[in-house]
C-alpha cells in the first residue's frame, strides 16, 4: 500500500469542511480585538501562506508551516428553516510543493 500524508508531498488533495457556524466565513471587523487564533481564521476572501502562529507564537505545537499558497472561497451548501440553518462549505485544493528544507514536520 503506498504511504500517505505528510512523508508524501507528491500527492494532491483536499481540506474540505462544511459547517453552519457563521463566525468560521465571516471576517472578523477591524475593531475586533487580537484573539489566539487570528493568524489561523477561515473567513471568506482570506489567504493562508506562510508560518501561522497561535497566540502570537506563545503555543509552539500549534505553529503551521504551508508551503503552498491557499484561497479561501466558502461556498453554500444548503439551507434549512430555522436558527442555524444556513451552512456553507469550504474546498481548498492541495497541490504537491517541493519540501522547504528549513520547516519543521508539521509543514503542510
């Protein structure tokens, strides 16, 4: 069987996630005060490169290296009746990228 995941960076794939919590598509507002995951959000119309850090580098474990560019264009899924009804979802392509040579394992 051939291996998969991060010891495979040849492979392509996809980070999909469908959700009805609105605050994950929608932009934080520009008064809005510094949370631990801001360099992390998902919001509509956001790109994800680079080093994320949480909380401002505080929590290494959660430091992300992408070694890929992604887009962030959340889609509707489906609406039902009621509070909590609208959900949408998100599919970000992953294509293969030559490895950095000076990012720890949890590049992505």
């Amino acid at each position: 069987m051939p291996q998969r995941g991060p010891g495979r960076p040849d492979q392509n794939g996809l980070a999909l996630l469908v959700t009805n919590e609105p605050r994950l598509w929608t932009a934080p507002k520009p008064s809005s005060r510094a949370t631990r995951d801001r360099e992390s959000r998902i919001h509509e119309g956001r790109t994800l490169t680079g080093t994320l850090r949480w909380a401002d580098g505080q929590y290494a474990d959660n430091t992300c290296h992408l070694r890929g560019t992604y887009g962030l264009a959340w889609q509707p899924y489906h609406e039902q009746p009621g509070a909590g009804g609208t959900f949408r979802y998100l599919a970000v392509p992953v294509t293969p990228v030559p490895p950095a040579t000076n990012h720890p394992a949890n590049s992505r």
